[in-house]
C-alpha cells in the first residue's frame, strides 16, 4: 500500500506541475516542481505516518517518492541545459548529418543562447561594462568552485 | 529471526552512502582514473549493486513487512544519495554557464555581442567528444552519413520529449 502511494503520489505531483507550467504567469521551472513536490510530498508522509506510523514503511514510501522527484527533475533539467539532449530530441524527428550538426549547433549562437538563459534566470547582467555577475550568480558561482575543489575538476579556460 | 532487524537495515541505510563517500573523499578522488565519467558512475552502480543485493538479501531472510520495506529505504537511501553525487560531478565539470559565470566575474570580459573565443572554443571541445560518446554509448549510429538514434536511443529520446512535455519546455539544450 505504501508503494501504491508513493507512485500515485509521484504522478500526482507530476500532473499538478504539468498545470502549473502551464499558467501565464512567469516563473522558474524547477522551483515550480519544488513547491508542487514539497506540498504532495508533505501529504503522502501524513498518510504514511496515520497508516503506519513511525515506521519502515513510513521511510521507504517517502524515499522512494523523493528518489523518482529527484530524478524527474534531473531529467527535465537535463532536456532544459544538456547540448547532447537537445540532439537526441532532433534526431528523434529523423537522421541528421555531420554537416547538418555543426550547422545547427553552431558554438558562437550557443554561447549567445546560454548567455541570454542564465541573464533571464538572473545569475547575470547586462551592463554598461558588459556582463557582470549578479549577486545570485557569485553565489552560484562560489559553490560550483567549491565543488570543483572537492571533485578535483582542473579543466578550465585558465 | 531478529526482531527489529529493520533497524539495523536503517542504519545501513545512512551507513553504506556514508562509507563510499568517504572512500571518495580519502582514496578515490585523488586517482586520475575517477576524473572521467566513467569510472565515477561505475563506482556508484557497484556499490548500489551491493548494497541492494546485501539489503534485499537480509530482508527475505527474515521475510516480513518492515524488513522488506527497511530494505527499499536502503536501496533508494542509496540512489538518492548516489543521483545527487553523480548530478553535482557533473555539474561542476566545465561547461558554458561554469565558464560564463567566470567571465562574468572579470569584468569587461564578457559581451553579449562577441563572446570571446576561448568560450566558443569550450563548445568546440564538447562538440568534438560528444558525438563520439553517443556512438559508444550505442546512442546513435551511422548509416553512411547520416547520423540516426538506436532504438536505445529513441526510448531515451522519448523519455526526454515526455519530461520536457510535463515541465513544458519549449526551448532546450
């Protein structure tokens, strides 16, 4: 029963974020799904605990919850900001050449297209000076670096 | 057999991401082979592998409602914790946004108008490996010189088409 729920509860939070992409109204995609995954998630651990309480089922209904939120979001943030998803999604319409590719995907236009999405997302700005951080950006910024410590990433254009 | 043998399985749940992190942190991030993708996800899908077989294993031997349910918490503690690892690697590796942002930072670098060059050239060196691993992946195939997607392919396709329906994405990539 406790599965039962947790997949319906998943499926719920999936339409219910389905609508609310839908509205007219502006607004982040992902932090959409957290609020919409948040309250449904909220309400599934209530059944659970007035069901089972403190219990293992209580803890598996909700973990398997959170793990198929999380990997829904990882998904659609993958199809939002992956080059290589993009592709699949063309050449899911039909086959493509290499020329056709490198035209398509052309390195200056994505750069402008990345560009203008993280200055819509508000991570940077267009100045007087050029582009500049916001203090949104730093942020993101200071704890991409700290992760890159971490992984030991030394690739970079420096 | 044990009673309450779900709560050692709940503290296996914490224990087991607990350990393999560690043995990141202390052994494996320091060896030049756990720089590439991977070898890091292949980490990762043993340990589940183990985990599970060893939770899974443990739940049938004292087969009842609460083990089997402690089990599952073990195994999804596990893909949760390994989907989150596995999504800041990546993450932090270089991109366009990571190098945008460190432009943006150095100000007067960066114009929306003429991206400087060693930022177009990250999309170069992506571009140049990309496609290689989608063949190794069994992603796409060549059939003379066009590229198609596999029939593996088309189901990740597909997936991909039906997350961006739901979050309504117009524009990706």
């Amino acid at each position: 029963m406790w599965l039962i729920a947790s997949i319906i509860s998943f499926s719920l939070a999936l339409f219910l974020h389905a609508a609310v992409c839908r509205l007219p109204r502006p607004g982040n995609t992902v932090v959409r799904f957290f609020i919409v995954g948040s309250v449904i998630g909220c309400a599934l651990i209530l059944v659970l605990a007035l069901s089972y309480g403190f219990s293992p089922q209580l803890a598996a209904g909700s973990l398997v919850y959170a793990f198929l939120c999380e990997l829904y979001i990882f998904l659609f943030t993958l199809a939002i900001s992956s080059v290589s998803a993009n592709l699949l999604l063309n050449l899911s319409y039909g086959g493509m050449t290499q020329q056709q590719i490198e035209h398509k995907y052309n390195s200056s236009l994505m750069v402008t297209q990345r560009i203008d999405r993280m200055i819509a997302t508000g991570l940077i700005q267009e100045t007087t000076q050029g582009i500049t951080l916001t203090a949104r950006g730093s942020r993101l910024f200071g704890f991409l670096e700290g992760l890159r410590q971490f992984f030991r990433h030394t690739a970079s254009l420096d | 057999m044990i009673g309450k043998s779900w709560i050692l399985l709940f503290i296996a749940a914490a224990l087991f991401p607990a350990l393999h992190l560690i043995v990141y942190a202390a052994i494996l991030r320091k060896l030049p082979i756990f720089s590439r993708e991977k070898p890091i996800f292949l980490s990762h899908f043993s340990s589940a592998c183990l985990c599970s077989a060893a939770a899974l294993g443990f739940a049938f031997y004292d087969l009842t409602g609460d083990s089997i349910a402690a089990a599952v918490t073990v195994v999804f503690a596990h893909g949760i914790y390994s989907l989150s690892f596995l999504e800041l690697w990546s993450l932090s590796q270089i991109s366009y946004s990571r190098e945008i942002l460190v432009l943006a930072g150095q100000k007067g670098q960066l114009k929306r108008s003429a991206p400087p060059a060693a930022l177009v050239q990250v999309g170069h060196a992506k571009k140049a490996g990309r496609l290689d691993s989608l063949l190794s992946l069994n992603i796409i195939n060549y059939q003379g010189d066009t590229i198609n997607l596999t029939p593996k392919g088309m189901i990740l396709a597909r997936t991909l088409q039906l997350m961006a329906w739901f979050a309504n994405l117009r524009q990706t990539g």
